[in-house]
C-alpha cells in the first residue's frame, strides 16, 4: 500500500507545481528544502528531488541541448564515474536512511539534526552523481554496441525507474523473502532474482501505464 500512496504523493507534489506555478524552479527549489523537515511518510520523501529533476528534464530537455551534449563527453562521463567511485569510498554507515538520523527529521529529536543534514547532502549529492554517471555511460554504451531492441528495453527501463523501484522492494521483496530460505542466497541466486524482479517490476509499471488513471496518478503520465 505504501508504493500506491508514495507514488501519488510525488505525483501530485509534482502536479501541483506543474498546474498552480508553471513548473516554477523556486516553487520547487522551496519544496527540496521543506521536505527534510516532513514527517516520515513511508520513507520516499527523501526521492522528491529526483523526482522533480527526472520530470522537468524530460519535459524541458529540448532547451537543455548544449548541456545535455556538453555532459555525453567521455571525459565529463569518466569524471562522474570516478566522482561517485570516491564518494563511495567515502562513504560512512551514518549516510544510510536505516540508521539514526535516517530518513526523518523529526523522527529522532533535536540533537541530530547537524547530523541529520550532512548525511542528507552527503546522500542525495551521491545519488545524483552516481544516477548521472550510470545513465550517461549505458546511454554511450548502447548506442556503441546494442541494437535498437536492447535500446529500446534500456529505455523502457529508466522511464519506469523509480516504480520498478518502489514496486520491487516494497511487494517483490516480501515475495522473496517468503519463498527463498536466508541461507539460499550467494551470487548465482541474487543475481537471478534481481533479474526476475525488474520484469516483473517492469510488467507491472506497463500495466499501470496502459490504464489512464492509474498513469496519471501513479507515473504522472499524460
């Protein structure tokens, strides 16, 4: 339930600017800085940034050429590649959303709030960096090597990410937990199953696509 009510949320977060403000970037730049400070809301509020950053670019990306094709140079790809290599490298236990000050600003009181904003930056500033690189590298990727089909499932899969996301960790997993003992996991088997559960995850989000409503409300679709 919390995939259907998380997904409306960031739609219609979205929406709202988009129809009340003109898809203003103040209007959204106000939103980033105020959802740090909303309650937990089942822990996607935390995904309203790239959210936001993922519409807007593929609504506007026509006037964003000069950029687009500036950041599809080797040399910026290899930089954000590395960039997100360090980052990693860097990376501390405080930084993940299931420990303390995690993903609530309110959740763990006053005295983590310090620590609560450099995990935050800390964070988003490296999922945005490795989200880039992963993109911009698959994207040079399949043109160079892959044909148009696999060009179009790769396609297919960026559009419906974030559902694929949400679907797969909050229904699949439980699925998979129910019917693979804890001890039956090595390389061979995880592998296998991420495998399984982004088709299915896919499937799924082309369904929803296919009904109107559910586009709408669910993928923001038009």
């Amino acid at each position: 339930m919390w995939f259907l009510w998380s997904m409306l949320g960031l739609s219609m977060g979205t929406a709202i600017v988009h129809f009340a403000f003109k898809d203003s970037i103040s209007v959204y730049i106000i939103g980033f800085i105020i959802s740090p400070f909303l309650p937990y809301l089942g822990g996607y509020i935390w995904l309203y940034p790239f959210f936001v950053g993922a519409y807007l670019f593929a609504r506007y990306n026509n006037k964003l050429s000069f950029f687009i094709d500036h950041i599809k140079k080797p040399y910026v790809i290899a930089t954000l590649v590395i960039l997100h290599f360090v980052l990693v490298l860097l990376w501390k236990n405080d930084y993940y959303i299931y420990v303390p000050p995690g993903l609530g600003f309110t959740v763990y009181g006053q005295e983590n709030h310090i620590k609560y904003f450099i995990a935050l930056f800390y964070r988003t500033f490296a999922g945005a960096v490795g989200s880039i690189a992963v993109i911009l590298a698959i994207d040079a990727a399949v043109k160079f090597v892959a044909p148009k089909n696999v060009n179009k499932f790769v396609g297919m899969l960026s559009r419906y990410s974030l559902g694929i996301y949400v679907f797969s960790v909050h229904i699949l997993s439980g699925v998979v937990s129910w019917l693979v003992p804890g001890d039956g996991f090595n390389l061979i088997t995880v592998l296998a199953i991420a495998l399984v559960q982004v088709i299915i995850s896919l499937i799924a989000m082309i369904i929803i696509d296919k009904i109107y409503i559910t586009r709408k409300l669910l993928l923001g679709g038009r």
